[in-house]
C-alpha cells in the first residue's frame, strides 16, 4: 500500500475498547492508521491530533477493537475445498448414513461416470447409526463413480470400491496394521487410517480452478471471522505452494500466510520433502509479510477425536483401540536433527502424549547436539503429563493448541481418556510454566470461528452436553486473547511487527460487534465481527440490516 503523503491519519477509530495485547495488557480508547502501520495508540483526546478533513472517522461506539485473530493451524485449501467444491457431511447438520447417502447419490446423478465424487465431515459418533459408513453404503448410491469420504479430522476415510480399484488396494497387506480395516470375514469396509488415506489424497483429482475457488472461499470466511494471519499446516504437496502465490498475486487471498514446509500425501513423502528443501538452501522465513515460508513440519500421530493418538496408556473406554505411531523415536529424530542441523525451525504434528514424548526428546536431542537459536514448536499437543510440560517448558518449545476440540469433543475425550483429560491441551499449566501458546482451530477439523476457541478455553464444554474436560485447565479470557493475537505472532517469529496494537505494527485489526469484556462467558461464542483491517485497508464489514 502507497504511504500517505499527509502528516495525518488514513483512519482513525475513536470511542471504543481497544484491547492492545502489550506488555500491560493496556485497555485504551483510539488508533490511528498511516498507510499500513499503526501510529497512535491512546485515548480519545490526543487522537484528534491526527485528523484532517480526508482521515476516515470510525466511531466504535464502546465495541471491542483486537489485533487482528492469528490463526496458528489450519489448513486453508483443505477449508475452501469444503465450502466450495466438496459435498458437507458435517455431523451438526447430517445425522445419519442414510443423509449422507442421499447426497451423495443426488450428486451422482448429475456426475459423468468415472469422475471423482469427494465428500467429507462425518463424525461416527454423532450419527444415529453410531459407525462410519462403508464401501457398500458409498456403492449403493454412487457404483459408476470413484467416492471418498473423509472423517472430520481428516485422518481417516471411506472409499467405495471403484475408489479402492482405481487406487488398487486389494487388501490390508499394503498398510500398517490397523490402516485399511476390515471386517470379521477379513474383507475391507472401505475405511482407510492414516497412511493408507492420505495415499489415497494423490488419487482425487482437483484442477486449478477448483482449487482457486476454494481459496477466495476460505479467504472471505476467515476475513468474516476476523482472522488476519493464518499459520497454514499443509496441503497437497510442492504443487500447491505455486498455487497460493499465484492466488496473493491475484489478490484472491488477503489473509497472511505462513506456510508450514509439509507434504500431506505421507511418511516417506515427508521426509523426502524436508531433505529436498534442506538441499535447496533456502531455510524457512522466506517471503514476505503476506506470503511465507515457515518451520518444516512432521505427523507423528493421528487424532484426538478418532481415536487414533499414540498414548503412553490404553485408551479409557477400550484397551484394544490402538493409536496410531507413524515415527519410531530413531525415525524422528533423524530427520529433526536433520532439519535442525540445517537452520530450520522444526514442528510435528504429536497429538497423544506418546507422540509428544517423541518429539520433545527429538529437539532436546538436536539442541544438545547443536545449540543455536531456534523456536521450534508442537502442533496441538493434546495430551501431556507433569513431567513433559516441565521438558517442554525446558527445551523453550512453543505449543500450538486447540481448546475449540472441546466444544465438539469433551464429553467423548472424558470418555476416551478418563484423568488424562487434566492435562489435555493444559493451557493453564502452559502458562504457569511459561510455556507460550497459540491456538488454532484445526480448520476444517472444527470451523475457524476464533470465538469459539476463545469460549472453549475458558469454559471446555462441550456443546451438546456441557461435560466439561478438564476444569483444572480453565484461563481467563485475556489470557486467551494473547494466546489467539500476539502468540500466534510469536510462534511464527514475527511478533516485532504484529500481534498486538502498539506503534509502528502492521494496522491489523479486527471490530467486534461488542464490548468482549462485558460480554457474559457463555454469549462469547455469539459475538460476530464487524470489520477486519488487513495494511490498514478494510478487507471486510458487516452489512448491518
């Protein structure tokens, strides 16, 4: 954006609860904005100083102004392609295999044979016939075209059989144990975990105008939502990197990127990746403050709803469901040391607290055996222990959490973990420990709605029960505020020039619809926002009717 050659402000927003996430945590009443930075943080008085007859004037009337949301995981294309372009089966909306049948069928009625039918969103729990689906339910109604229906977490799938043809899985022998299920007769139900979906992934075909259209869709959600900079965890290989530039360079998407450097077709695909960058030279950081690269970044596990986490312990409800542990300890910390070695700040997608041992021991490992200045960090990090969170805390890791997984989950983790829930996603032990934390929303694991991870991290209730998971865990809203605004800075190293409202920042923010302070905990997750400023230009308002 062109600098203002006026000594005076672009815009200034006056009256309202500015929520500056400093040092003091300072509550004050104005902003002003030149160009793309902030200039002026304080009270009403002072900021007219700043005002010629061009400044744009916004009244806040009382409502809250934030940094803008940083979103710290989530994965943007996989988003879009769910608002866009794939079939919702989402469980709040689709109770029922036989609705997920419906429209899947009504779909390929109007498909050409052949072509590729994607759905996703189920939640086996939450239907009425409590299973997933299977490749007989998915042939029923789509027998002539190739199906794949992924589970909410993303980490399993139900394919049919001419999915399973095209891909030429013939049997369990291909996978882990436990990765293609299959039924008493020893005959596959269609269902694929972890490796043997995301295999799978190379197979669906998507063309480059689908993949656009999802981004601008995923773009205006999240700008609706008052997110401004997303950490985005990976998508679908080298090819997609091409993609979202050309997607900045066609201004389809605003909201700032930091790429995390992962392939989500696999194991040996990761690692592959990761050496091929590391022989590239270029180290994560680069790009620019719209567009760039970030930590390269493992999967160690699967996920917290499935279940399909490495434990250290037997799942509570079931002692024979085995998570699943894509690394051995060798394994990881080879190929960490390796990026470590080599400049790059590392991540690792450890959701069981077997999985965050692995990782914690890697990086304690490659510090040891090269100290240097780094922020390496854990993806989600779900399920700890007193003794990791004192390794953590050591070892100045920074976690990546997701307290929104409570609002859809916490009566099935009381469930699934018992105990174990008192030290999941512990963000008060985080801060006691000064640990830092940023939270993301796991998009489209659950929707990016900043509001209800800021509601979840206060209250971990789930929606439908209201079983809380762990209460001992429970923040305050500030707390929470800086783990969702000026952390998510941190955790990508760029915590000098966003984050918070303090002179000099990038001017981006976010209006609320309210003042979020005097708002009762359990109406958090119905503020809405009213405007998000991306370089102090606006990117999105709500038309008020």
């Amino acid at each position: 954006m062109m600098k203002s050659l006026s000594k005076y402000a672009d815009i200034v927003l006056k009256n309202g609860n500015v929520i500056t996430v400093d040092k003091e945590n300072r509550i004050c009443e104005a902003v002003a904005i030149k160009g793309n930075k902030i200039v002026y943080v304080g009270n009403d008085r002072d900021v007219v100083e700043w005002i010629d007859g061009q400044t744009k004037i916004i009244d806040l009337k009382g409502r809250s102004l934030l940094p803008g949301f940083i979103d710290s995981h989530l994965h943007l294309g996989m988003r879009g392609l769910n608002a866009a372009v794939i079939i919702d089966c989402n469980s709040d909306d689709i109770r029922s295999i036989k609705c997920i049948q419906e429209k899947i069928k009504k779909t390929a009625e109007n498909m050409p044979k052949g072509v590729w039918i994607k759905a996703t969103g189920y939640e086996q729990s939450k239907l009425i016939e409590k299973r997933h689906p299977t490749r007989d339910d998915l042939d029923e109604v789509a027998p002539y075209n190739p199906v794949q229906l992924t589970r909410c977490c993303l980490h399993m799938g139900v394919y049919n059989t001419k999915a399973l043809e095209i891909a030429e899985i013939t049997g369990p022998e291909l996978f882990a144990p436990g990765e293609v299920v299959v039924d008493n007769n020893g005959r596959m139900t269609g269902l694929l975990k972890e490796r043997a979906c995301t295999y799978m992934w190379k197979k669906v075909v998507y063309t480059e105008e689908e993949y656009l259209k999802a981004f601008k869709a995923a773009n205006d959600l999240f700008l609706s939502y008052g997110i401004t900079s997303i950490h985005d965890a990976g998508f679908y290989g080298e090819d997609t990197i091409g993609l979202f530039q050309k997607a900045y360079e066609e201004n389809v998407i605003k909201v700032r990127m930091y790429h995390l450097l992962y392939n989500a077709y696999g194991k040996k695909e990761t690692i592959d990746w990761i050496s091929n960058w590391i022989s590239t030279g270029i180290r994560g950081g680069l790009g620019n403050n719209h567009f760039k690269l970030g930590h390269v970044k493992i999967l160690l596990d699967g996920s917290s709803s499935g279940p399909s986490c490495s434990t250290k312990l037997p799942y509570s409800h079931d002692a024979s469901v085995k998570g699943i542990q894509l690394y051995t300890q060798e394994e990881a910390s080879e190929i960490i040391i390796k990026a470590h070695n080599a400049g790059y700040n590392i991540t690792a997608h450890a959701v069981g607290d077997a999985a965050v041992e692995i990782v914690v021991t890697a990086i304690e490992q490659a510090m040891k055996q090269n100290p240097r200045s780094c922020r390496h960090r854990i993806e989600h990090c779900a399920l700890t222990d007193e003794e990791l969170l004192n390794r953590i805390a050591k070892a100045g890791i920074v976690v990546i959490s997701n307290p929104g997984f409570f609002n859809e989950n916490a009566e099935a983790y009381v469930q699934y973990y018992g105990e174990r829930v008192n030290y999941m996603f512990p963000l008060k032990s985080y801060r006691e420990k000064g640990i830092v934390t940023a939270l993301g929303s796991d998009a489209p694991v659950i929707e990016a709605n900043p509001m209800i991870g800021l509601y979840s991290a206060i209250e971990r209730a789930d929606k439908r029960s209201g079983v809380v998971a762990g209460e001992n865990q429970k923040i305050e809203l500030m707390d929470a505020i800086r783990m969702y605004t000026y952390n998510g800075a941190y955790a990508s190293c760029e915590e000098n020039i966003k984050g918070s409202i303090e002179l000099g920042k990038l001017a981006d923010l976010v209006i609320l619809t309210e003042n979020i302070l005097l708002t009762p905990v359990d109406k958090i997750k119905n503020i809405k926002v009213d405007m998000t400023i991306i370089d102090g230009e606006i990117v999105f308002e709500r038309i008020r009717m």
